[in-house]
C-alpha cells in the first residue's frame, strides 16, 4: 500500500498502521453518538493541600463509556482532535464543570477549584477560541477558581500565538496550570515567559522520586524555583506514602494521585 505524497515520494503503510487506522475511523463514527447517547460523563479527581490533607480543587476528566467499554481519553481525545469533534465534547464538557462549579458556590463552597483540562486544537482555532470565551462569560461563577490545563505540546508549536490566547483566557478570570510539565521540552527558564499560574509535576517524575536520585534532585529544585518565582506546584500521580512524604518534605502545596483519590463521579467525594 502506497500513497503518492508530494515530489514523487511515495510512502508505505504497513498493515499495522492499516488497521489503527480502520479501527481509529469506526471509533470516529461511534463518537459522533456518544454525546446524545450519554456516554461521555465526567469524573472528579480531588487535589489535596499536602499539608492539611484538605480537599482543595477537583480535575475535571472525561470518560466514555461504549457498549460497556471503557475507552479511555488518551485513546479518543486525538481522534476528537483529529475530526474536529473536540470541539462540541470540550464545548459540553466546559458548560458542565461551570453548572458544576456554580453547585459548590449555591452550597456556600466558593473556594473549591475546578480544573478543565483544554486540549491543543482547542485553543488554537479561532471560531472554537471565541466559542469558548463566550461560554467562559456565561457563567455567574467566580472565575478566579476555573483552572484551565495546557500541556507543554500545546505552547511550544508557537510560543507567541499560544502565549496571546492564554492571556485572553487570563483576561477572563481564569488561571492557567502547564500540564505534564517535566515531559516535554519546556526548561524552568521557559516558564517565566509563560501566562501560567500552576505548574503540574508529571506523574513519570513523582514516580522516579523514590529510586532516582537525580530525579529526586530536580523535582526539589522545580519546588523551590517555584516557589520563587509564585507558581503553584500541584503533583500529579501520587500512589505512594513515600512519593507524599518527600513532596510534603519539599512544600509542594497540592497533589493529587490514586494514593489519595481516584477520579470518581461527583456523588462519590467524600469532603
Ligand atoms: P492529565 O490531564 O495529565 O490527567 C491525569 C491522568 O492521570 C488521568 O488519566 C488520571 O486518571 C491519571 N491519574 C491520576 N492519578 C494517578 C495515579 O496516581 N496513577 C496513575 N497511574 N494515573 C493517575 P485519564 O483520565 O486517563 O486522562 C489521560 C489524559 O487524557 C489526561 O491527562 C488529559 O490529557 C486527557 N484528558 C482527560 N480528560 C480530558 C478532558 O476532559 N479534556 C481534554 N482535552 N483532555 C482530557
Ligand atoms: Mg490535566
Ligand atoms: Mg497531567
Ligand atoms: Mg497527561
């Protein structure tokens, strides 16, 4: 199999590639029903303060459930992209963790975060970006307490087209956190250029925290520039008492990990 590209250069798929491909199209058509047809619903992971073990914000992730399969995000998420069908999921999934933010406030919580995680081609189309300043601005909520995620992946393609839309989401109200940080290319020195208020650990660090010494090293130095530089640093992926016990050791403010919570349906947190 082999497909003309370009000058005469023809490139060749292998069977493998063959089948994702297929099986990636059917997945593409079951997503188109899956938001009438209930599927997608959304999970709460609760953030805790490390040092008071309090509940101080929950990350908003989506799940879809198919014919009683669990696919999970990292599967769907680029086919989303891919067609375009991001674009309505993320449109739903925003309007639905502000309806849920205004709950807490209704109930007298104002001080619980939410944080949407945003992908990439989200932020950089432009009919999508006005949509969802627009949905940000309906809401009565305080927004101040809205995070809105980005990883690393989404900023580096154009550093200054990226910078540009994540201050008008700042300009809404909303803080911005770098999501997996510690994966991608970004350096400590990149970040001050950045709009961002949080820095996300990524969870392939947390984990190496216990047998690497070098990443044990680097981790105590992101927490302490952070700190002086007046970043949050939330740790993602905590699952064990000694991954805690190190960040608490080196004032990291907020984790989450299964250790503390799994993502859980809202009725589920216990507060
Ligand atoms: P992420 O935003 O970095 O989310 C963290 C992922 O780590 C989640 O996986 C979460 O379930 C998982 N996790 C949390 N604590 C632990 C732990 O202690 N151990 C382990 N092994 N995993 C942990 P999930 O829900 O499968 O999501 C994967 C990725 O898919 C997310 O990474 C995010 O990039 C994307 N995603 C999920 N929900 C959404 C969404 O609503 N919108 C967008 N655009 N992307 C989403
Ligand atoms: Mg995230
Ligand atoms: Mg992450
Ligand atoms: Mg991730």
């Amino acid at each position: 199999k082999a497909k003309r590209e370009g000058k005469g250069r023809y490139v060749f798929y292998s069977e493998d590639i063959m089948q994702l491909y297929a099986e990636n199209n059917k997945l593409a058509n079951k997503l188109k029903y899956a938001l009438d047809n209930s599927e997608l619903i959304l999970n709460y992971q609760p953030q805790y303060n490390l040092e008071t073990g309090k509940i101080t914000g929950l990350e908003v992730l989506v799940r879809w459930i198919h014919d009683n399969k669990f696919i999970p995000p990292s599967k769907f998420i680029p086919i989303a992209e891919e067609t375009g069908q991001i674009y309505e999921i993320e449109y739903w999934i925003i309007e639905s963790s502000l309806r849920q933010k205004k709950i807490f406030e209704t109930m007298g919580n104002y001080d619980m975060t939410i944080s949407i995680n945003l992908s990439s081609k989200s932020l950089c189309s432009d009919i999508n970006f006005n949509n969802l300043e627009k949905i940000f601005l309906s809401y009565d909520v305080d927004y101040s307490h809205i995070i809105v995620e980005i990883t690393e992946t989404a900023i580096i393609s154009d550093i200054h087209f990226a910078v540009n839309r994540l201050k008008k989401l700042r300009d809404l109200g909303v803080k911005i956190a770098l999501d997996d940080f510690g994966t991608g290319y970004s350096s400590l020195t990149h970040l001050k250029e950045l709009p961002i208020d949080i820095v996300k650990l990524d969870r392939s660090f947390i984990q190496s925290i216990e047998e690497d010494g070098k990443d044990a090293m680097i981790i105590k130095s992101i927490l302490y520039l952070a700190l002086d530089l007046n970043y949050e640093v939330v740790a993602e992926g905590i699952e064990t008492e000694g991954q805690l016990e190190f960040l608490k050791k080196y004032k990291c403010q907020t984790g989450q990990g299964f250790l503390l919570s799994r993502p859980v349906p809202i009725e589920s947190i216990v507060f």
